[in-house]
C-alpha cells in the first residue's frame, strides 16, 4: 500500500449515480393503502460479493482458525483471500519437472491444507496470493536494498510452483490427513501483491542514458503470465487475478512506488495520452484486474495525484482494461472483471488516529457502494479482527469488523447490511443496499410516529438492491428484509 496517513491501514487507511431508475409511486399518507401504492422498483443488473483477508483464518491454532471463519460468514463473507508465500512452501530449489509435482515432500503445504480445508467447508470460495519468492528463485546481482523475494523472480520457476500448487487444489489431489477423501478446490488465484511498490517487486526503474524507465510492469506481466499459463493449464474452471495495484506512487521517476496508472499502462502496453497499443511482447493474460484503492480521507476524496487511484478513482483503471481489451493488450479476448481484493479504514477506538467507531461504520457502507457502481463485483476488506498493536498503532491493522477482544464494532452491521442514500435533488434521494438474503426490500422513512415505509426494491445478484425515492433529502432512512434491519443513513447519521 502507499503513503502513510491517518485513517487506514497502519493508519492508511464522486460517484455520479450510474442507474437512475424510472419507478413511479405515491410517498404520501400511511398505513396499508399507502403502502399498496408504492411500486416495487426492479433489481440492478450486477452484484457485490464481500470477502476478508486476515491472518486468523491460516492461524495454527485450529479453535481461532474455526471462530473466525465462522465469523467471516455471519458478516456475509463469501470470499476469504489466503497467502500463499512461495519462500515459505519451496525454501530449497526442486531440480526439473518435480517442482510441479504436488506431492513433492519437499513443498510444505500443510499449514495452507488446513486452512483451504476449514473455509471451504463453510461454503466460503478461497482465494490464493501467490508472493515471496524464495532467495534461490531471485534474479542475479540481487542488492542488499532488495527486500527478500522481491529481486527479479523467475517466472519459469514460478510457473512450475504455481503448477504444483494448482494441482494441489484441483479437486482431484488425494487429502494427506484424511484417508479417502481429496483436498477442496481452489478456483481463484492471484498472482502476487501490490507489484507497483519496490518492497514486493524491484527493481521498479532502471536507468538509462540517464533516464529511468520504468522496469517493474515488463518483469510483472513475465510474472503474471507464468501464473496464468500454470493455473489454467491444469482447470480451465481456474480464475486467474492481477496482483491488486497499491493506490499511490511517487510523483517522480525513480523512487520506491510506481503510481498505479502508469503500472497498468505500462503492463497492458499502452502509450500516450491516447493509449496507443505498443508491440511489448506477450500481452498480459488475466481474468481479472484487482487493486487496492485505500483512501487518505473519506470514501469520496479523490486521490491527489492523476496517477494515483483512491476510492473514487477507479474508473483510471477501468479505462484503460477497456481500452487494452480494443486493441489486444489483455488477453484472453473476452471482458476481464474489476475486484477490490484489500481495503479498509482504522477505526478508533482502537487506533486514536483512527476513524470514529460511529463514522466507520458509515464509511463501510459507503466505500462499498461506491467500489459496486464503478463495477467492482468482489471487496475484500482487511482485516475481520483489528490486530494486537505491536510493535504499534501505526505498524498494525485496526480496520476490523470486531475488535481484538472479539466483541462486534458498529461496522459489522453496515458490512453486513450495508445502506445508504445519495441526494439526486431536493425531494429525491437514491437509496442503495445490500440485503443479506433475497426477496422485496422494504425502505422505511424515520418520523414521530415511528418507521413508515416510502418504498420497495427487489433485490438482484447477491442481494443488491436500489431505489429512486421522493422524499426530502433530510429523511432519515433504513432498509428492511423481514426481521433484518440496516443501520439508519441520513445527512448526520455517524457523524
């Protein structure tokens, strides 16, 4: 991730309405015949699956590995992303093809068996980063600056270890520790993290006649393609991501970040302000594109910088996946995905730097909308737990939907039953939601008199729902499934 500042992780931590929808109904009066006239307005087209990364799920400890997973599930997790770290699984080299043997005794899967075994027998889809090279797998004349498993790793290695590893959980490969049976499937895989920043990719420049030019996208898309070509080479079903970008870079060649615009132009071979296609060899291969759009500030603070990418700021991106999937610069041909694979906000309590624990919560509701009507269909949010602050606040995540002591902060709801409303003028207001379950959304207004409803939405793709409502933009609102009720959303609520 980038710069340091208040708010998200290790204290790092406007969306113009995409869909307005034509519903007509009457918001006047109450009671039953009111309600009856109140048209249902129809689901939106595409979906938001949740997930979370977070260390406890790969914990050795079995009763914390189970508790948060579970845990992961009842805040509506689909999706949990695991590390996969090369240098820990391979620390010696594999001479020839046994290195994509996945039963090699000298690749030490065990820890991650346990993991993949306990979330994919909660229903949850496993999502595998592959990083670290090990020191034999990194390139020559390697610098002492170089963090470990960032200097130049071989993609030929690579492709043999993602192999292994991908028949490893392929569905088919015999369970070491249950007799009869066969380790889960993993069908997501991403090919390394935040490659734009020098601490897991370097060198990021080279020098040359005295200018530097970027080297970290050219030794990525090697990368990429390796763990592509691995992947899909045993399950066609496999889906492969791009490492997810970090948000910042440096404003200057040179320097130990490479702003994500210029990484993503650079690795789909585009130039100049009309993104002409450059010949740059293999084109990169990937499913989808993911990057971590961390904000300094609130969800809708644009980052500083053009070459940056906040919250807000993903349509950067999009552009030019867009513009490389015109002219051949990704493949395979057809409409490569966006995801969110790590985001988040430090909430305070704990982190005193941190967002205030009511603001939080409304900031979880709005950076997922926010990432969904860019077209994110996946977030992944970091962490679940805050972790202990050690050494400190500012060396440590508190983003978590619970605190350490595992009691829930005000965000697990929002995360859970996120919703919230955007003023489209003085008396109409789109509201917007995910319901934890489909069906008819029931959106209620605050008065004296209680909650009285104002409109209905049907949910669509992972409970995704909007309305157009005529209310003033002052209403206080909430929506409602059945007996599940979200976090009320008006100009002050968390403020």
């Amino acid at each position: 991730m980038g710069e340091p500042t208040f708010l998200t992780r290790a204290s790092l931590r406007r969306v113009t309405v995409a869909l307005v929808l034509a519903v007509g109904f009457t918001a006047t009066g109450g009671g039953a015949s009111a309600d009856a006239r109140i048209g249902v307005a129809p689901a939106p087209g595409h979906g938001l699956q949740t997930g979370f990364l977070d260390g406890d799920f790969s914990d050795p400890d079995p009763s914390v590995r189970t508790s948060w997973l579970n845990r992961a599930l009842q805040a509506r997790g689909s999706i949990v992303r695991l590390q996969l770290r090369w240098s820990a699984v391979e620390p010696s080299r594999i001479a020839g093809t046994a290195a994509e043997q996945a039963d090699n005794p000298a690749l030490h899967f065990e820890e991650l068996d346990a993991a993949v075994r306990d979330a994919s027998a909660r229903g949850l889809r496993v999502l595998l980063t592959v990083s670290s090279a090990p020191r034999w797998a990194e390139g020559p004349q390697r610098p002492t600056s170089a963090p470990p498993g960032s200097w130049r790793p071989d993609p030929a290695a690579l492709r043999a270890f993602s192999t292994a590893a991908a028949r490893r959980y392929s569905g088919r490969f015999a369970d070491p520790q249950r007799p009869g049976s066969t380790l889960p499937a993993v069908r997501l895989w991403q090919a390394w993290n935040e490659p734009n920043l020098s601490r897991e990719l370097t060198p990021q420049w080279t020098e040359q006649s005295g200018r530097f030019v970027a080297a970290g996208p050219s030794l990525y898309r090697a990368m990429l393609n390796a763990v592509y070509d691995a992947v899909r080479s045993v399950s066609p079903d496999n889906v492969v991501l791009s490492a997810g970008t970090a948000p910042f870079g440096d404003s200057s060649p040179g320097g130990p970040r490479t702003p994500p615009v210029r990484f993503w132009r650079e690795l789909l071979c585009l130039t100049g302000r009309h993104l002409t296609a450059r010949a740059c060899g293999r084109p990169a291969h990937f499913d989808v594109l993911a990057h971590h759009p961390y904000s300094v500030g609130d969800p809708g603070r644009r980052a500083l910088n053009a070459e940056d990418v906040s919250i807000p700021d993903l349509g950067k991106l999009t552009r030019l996946l867009r513009r490389a999937q015109r002219v051949g610069g990704v493949l395979p041909r057809r409409h490569q995905r966006v995801w969110v694979t790590e985001i988040g906000y430090d909430s305070s309590p704990p982190d005193p730097q941190g967002v205030p624990v009511a603001l939080h919560a409304r900031f979880v509701a709005d950076t997922l909308y926010r990432l969904w009507s860019q077209g994110a269909d996946v977030v992944v949010w970091l962490n679940i737990r805050d972790e202990a602050p050690l050494p400190s606040f500012a060396a440590t995540s508190q983003s978590g939907l619970y605190f350490r002591d595992g009691s829930a902060k005000p965000a697990l709801s929002a995360f859970r039953f996120p919703f919230l409303t955007r003023r489209l003028g003085s008396r109409r207001l789109l509201s917007w939601g995910r319901a934890p379950g489909r069906g008819i959304v029931v959106i209620e207004r605050a008065g004296r008199r209680g909650w009285r409803t104002v409109g209905r939405a049907r949910t669509g793709p992972s409970g995704v729902f909007q309305d157009v409502l005529a209310v003033r933009a002052t209403a206080v609102l909430r929506a409602r499934l059945g007996s599940e009720v979200s976090r009320p959303w008006g100009p002050a609520q968390g403020r």
